[in-house]
C-alpha cells in the first residue's frame, strides 16, 4: 500500500513538473538551493589582530574578543596566549640564536616555528599528530601574508597595517572554510600573527 502510494506521488510530481511555467520554477529552486550551498561552503572567515599598546594583541571575529597576545616587552620572542575559553599557552624561544620557538601549553610543545628561506615552517603537533605549512610572503615586497598546507593550497591571508601614528601593527586575517574547520584554529591563528612579528624582531636584530 505504501509503495503504491509513493508511486503515486511520484507520478503526480513529474506531471506537475511538465506543466507550463512549473519546469522553470522548479529550476530556479534547485538553482537557488545551489546558489546558498555554494556560498555557505564558500564562505571565508573574518579576523581582525590589533595591538592595543606596543606590546599586546588582542584577536577578535566580528568584533567578539577570542584571545589575547601579550609580550613582556618589545620585540620579544616569548609571549603568553590567553584564550577566551581559559585556555593558555606560552611562546618559548629555543635554541642558541632563538632559531625556534614553540608554542606550549603546559609545558609539552604543542607547535613550532622556524624560519627557512621559504618563509616560516609552522610545525603542529596537537593530539601528537604532526601537521607542517609554511606562512610566506605573498610576493616578494608585499606587506600580505599567506598560510599554505603541504599541497600548497592557501588557507590563510594576512594583511599587514603599520600604524605610523601608533607605531604599531594591526592585521586583517581571512581564512579558508577549510581551515576553519580545524579543531585547533584558535591556537593556530595567534601562531600566524606571532610568526610574523618574529619575522619583524629577527629582521629588526638582524640590521642592528
């Protein structure tokens, strides 16, 4: 009785669909659902790091406060993260020459940072499963950032604004759904800005 009346349904559905005018309107439907789709799938994530001094940086989606970045002082290589969901984390620089710096949570090494003339090697090794990108430059002279996977696939943008009033950096950050899928975002994101402001200290002692 159900099959007959599914069948019944179906039939009357595809007479439907030939009627004038009711073809195009299923179209446009489809159309439409597929429109929304793409964009839902398409849509990229909006981040915004400001200094608010020379020493801190606070990390904010939509205006809504996801963590801060605070330096004991100028151009240093260590830092503290605090996270709105209480978590904490430590950036520590290893090595003779700070060539290294790992980001920690509770003392265990959670991810790595190194400069290479690629750019800086972003090593992760959340949950002990290790996962490498590389954030480079976008081209040559260029004040954006970008962060690519192993298959060089672009995740992450970063715009740099130098605040010559404020002498102080701001950054505009855009990620890939994909990337925001990831369980450790969070982390991940303070690591890219981090990186880039390691990039600047190293460079800053480099020409001194």
């Amino acid at each position: 009785m159900e099959a007959v009346f599914r069948s019944g349904v179906g039939a009357k559905c595809a007479a439907l669909a030939k009627l004038p005018g009711v073809s195009g309107q299923l179209k446009t439907t489809t159309i439409n659902r597929q429109e929304r789709k793409t964009k839902t799938e398409n849509k990229m994530g909006k981040y915004k790091a400001n200094s608010t001094n020379q020493r801190n940086f606070s990390l904010t989606e939509d205006d809504k406060l996801i963590g801060e970045l605070v330096y004991p002082k100028w151009f240093s290589f260590k830092a503290d993260v605090n996270i709105d969901d209480k978590t904490e984390y430590k950036f520590v620089a290893k090595g003779r020459w700070n060539y290294k710096i790992e980001l920690q949570q509770n003392e265990k090494s959670v991810l790595e940072l190194k400069i290479s003339w690629k750019g800086i090697i972003i090593k992760t090794h959340f949950d002990d499963k290790e996962i490498n990108y590389l954030l480079k430059r976008q081209t040559l002279l260029s004040n954006s950032f970008v962060l690519i996977d192993t298959d060089k696939n672009e995740l992450v943008k970063i715009d740099t604004d130098f605040q010559w009033k404020k002498l102080r950096y701001d950054y505009d950050i855009t990620t890939t759904n994909e990337f925001d899928k990831l369980e450790n975002k969070k982390p991940l994101l303070f690591a890219i800005f981090h990186s880039i402001n390691y990039n600047k200290a190293m460079t800053a002692a480099a020409a001194s």
